[in-house]
C-alpha cells in the first residue's frame, strides 16, 4: 500500500491509499511556497526499505515520481530554495547512492534520489508545526521488482501531469470563501540586505518578522486559515516575488506588515494602507517611495505580448474586480483595532502607491503596525502582551471580512 500523508502535528490525514502495483493515484499537495531547507536531512535503511526526512521552513505543495535508467525516486517542490543545502554532505544509507537538487521547470524545485535498484513509494507525507509553521517531509520506499515499479511509475506520471502556476491551486477547483479555510499570504515586510526602519538598535525587518510569525501561528490555531509567508527569516526577497507568492498559491489575500521609522517623530499607531495612484498625504508618499523604489507590473493578469496601453487596460479590469473586496477588508481590520481600544493614526485608513499592493486579483492591504521613531509604538512592538491583543485584534477582522465575502458571493 502507498499512504500520502498530510498533517498537522501528530494529527494523521491519509490523502490516498492505493496498491503500489495496480492504480497508484496522488496530487500536488496544496500548500505554500518559497520554502528552504532548515536543517540536515537524515536517510536511514531498514529491511529492503529506505526513509527519507527532510526539514522545511513552512511547508509547500509537493508531488512524487519514479524515473528508470538507472532507477530513482523524485519529490518536486513549489518551491524550495536549495542554497546552503549540500546534497553530497548528506550521509546515504542503504540502497540509495547519490542525492542531486535542481530546478524542474515550470516554479518546481526538485529532490532527486539515485538508487541501486528499484525501489517504490509506500509513504510521502508533509507535518506541519502549527506553532512554528515549520514543515517536515518524510518519505519511505521498498523494493520492487521491475515489473511493479514501472506500474508505479506510470500511474505517478499518470496521476501528476505537468503543473502550471495557475493549474497549480485553481479557484475553480475549490470550494467558496467561507466553505473553507482562507488563504492568508503574511508578507514581513524587508529581510536580508534590506533592514527596512531602524531605530535604536531595533529593525523593522526583525520585529515584523516576528509579529508575523505569532499572527501566523495565532491564525493556524484557529482552524480557519491557511498561511503562507513570504519570508521566515531574514532574508531579502524582492518586491516582485512577494506579489508572486500571493498569485501563484491563488491567496484569498494578502497583507503586508510594517514598522516604520518617520523623520519628526509624530507619527505612531497602527495605520491600514490600500493601493491608490494619490498618496493620502506627503507622509504615505514618502513611505511608498520608500518601501518601492522601482515601480513594477505584478501577478494575477497574462500581460504576454500586450503593449503598455493593453496591460493597463487589463490590470485596471482586474483590480476593479478585487478593489471592493479590499476596501471592505480595510475596513474590517481598522473596526477589528479600533474595538480592541488599540492605538491607531488619527487617519487610521489611508492610501499610496505601493508596489506590493499591486496584484491585481488579489484583496491587498499594508499594515504599519506601529512606527519605530515613536517610543510608545516600539515599546508596544517589543510587548509580546500588546502584539498578541493586536494580532487577536487582526483574526477578528479577517473573519469578518471572510463573513461578509462569503455574504456578499450568496448574493449574487
């Protein structure tokens, strides 16, 4: 028997059972994206089997094959970054003889496993820390005689045709916003080479990244929301890829969170941005030219052969589709705060022109937790106490926001 397993801590949820031999049948698992190795990979043999364990920063959708000549087990990824990951430094056990990484085409990463004769999945499945959002991915194989892994094989090949970045999580293929967990892309903003803010020795990447971890945790123990970040450490990912990872997972939405730093010091509480051509004020322009300092196209429209007139043209349908569902999104967060008695900006709502806010087909808000150059808001950002009231503050206001999409698509 074949198992795939999805799971949430010590959770068991078997996706597929079927005879390794006759009708094996498995999908890309639908999760996250931009993941990364975060520790030693560990493979063990036992009695005419082989496992495999692999640590993940979050977890991602994934998918199984079987090659021949010489045989090997593959699991593609979407996607891992395999920097700092050295397949040759990975102690082999067993049949297994080599280890390659590479990229499979298509936004798939790919794990390779040489082996010394055939060999078959009998188990694949990812675990998921619903504290940390880290991920494990464990694999275990048996042998098999020729015959019975070429059936495996094809079935896998069968089951899995190639995936494309809008196959891989289609909106048609799911059920409606309320039916089902929502989909949460938390994007911390900065990281890397890019610190964003700082003040006093505090940086806006590190205290957003942490605040986006707890949000995270906080929302996957609902029950309610699948999440997926942009980044989970600090490394730098650019603009354009935190717009990708919202499109390519098919978000419900997207929110990006902040701390900034202001010249005068005046600025401070928690402030909600939504895209807009024309700042609010000087204040949200100079932050938006801060944060994106080259302007882009991105996510969620085929802009392929379209002149500048077209995209336009395309991007701006797009987004009048998603404009209303933001617009009730900032609201929700903004009532959420305010009934919490949490300290906002005197214009708790504003706009600007950011270009992380600029998937067209996915709701979008940036949240200024708080500014850096206030005292009063970096204390409050350094209070695990106050984040965790804020972050109860942000689930009751994506809930509700869900609550009222949900209405508003009965309606129709």
């Amino acid at each position: 028997m074949i198992r795939w397993v999805q799971t949430h801590v010590a959770v068991v949820l078997v996706m597929a059972l079927a005879c390794a031999g006759a009708g094996t049948q498995a999908t890309a698992q639908d999760l996250g994206a931009l993941a990364r190795v975060a520790g030693p990979m560990s493979v063990q043999a036992g009695w005419r089997s082989l496992s495999l364990d692999l640590p993940l920063t979050q977890p991602v959708p994934w998918r199984t094959r079987l090659m021949s000549d010489p045989p090997r087990a593959v699991v593609d990824f979407r996607a891992v970054d395999w920097a700092g990951f050295d397949a040759h430094a990975v102690t082999l056990a067993g049949n297994a003889t080599a280890l390659r990484t590479g990229v499979a085409g298509g936004g798939w990463s790919r794990l390779v496993i040489e082996l010394s004769r055939p060999m078959g999945f009998i188990e694949a499945g990812m675990v998921t820390d619903p504290e940390t959002g880290a991920a494990r991915l464990v694999v275990s194989l048996q042998n098999m005689d020729d015959e019975a892994f070429a059936r495996q094989a094809a079935a896998l090949a069968a089951a899995e045709p190639e995936v494309t970045p809008d196959a891989l999580v289609s909106a048609t293929d799911r059920l409606p916003l309320g039916q089902r967990p929502t989909l949460v892309v938390l994007d911390p903003g900065h990281g890397g080479v890019d610190p964003g803010a700082s003040y006093q020795g505090v940086t806006e990447a590190h205290v957003m990244l942490t605040f986006a971890r707890e949000l995270a945790a906080a929302l996957r123990r609902t029950g309610q929301f699948e999440v997926v970040m942009t980044r989970d450490n600090d490394t730098f990912v650019s603009l354009e890829a935190r717009i990708t990872v919202a499109h390519s997972v098919n978000a419900d939405l997207f929110v990006s969170l902040h701390a900034d730093a202001l010249e005068g010091r005046q600025a401070r509480g928690a402030t909600l941005y939504t895209l807009a051509d024309e700042a609010t004020d000087e204040a949200s322009a100079a932050l938006a030219e801060r944060h994106d300092r080259d302007d882009m196209l991105g996510g969620g429209v085929d802009l392929t052969g379209a002149d500048d007139a077209v995209a336009s043209v395309l991007m701006s349908l797009a987004r009048a589709r998603s404009t209303p569902s933001t617009e009730r999104l900032a609201r929700s967060l903004v009532a959420a705060i305010q009934a919490r008695e949490l300290r906002m900006h005197r214009h708790p709502w504003q706009h600007a022109a950011f270009s992380v806010l600029k998937s067209p087909s996915v709701p979008s808000v940036l949240l200024e937790v708080g500014f850096l150059s206030n005292e009063r808001d970096r204390n409050r950002l350094r209070d695990r106490r106050w984040r965790a009231t804020m972050i109860q503050a942000m689930i009751e206001g994506l809930t509700a926001w869900v609550t009222d999409e949900a209405a508003q698509l009965d309606r129709r």
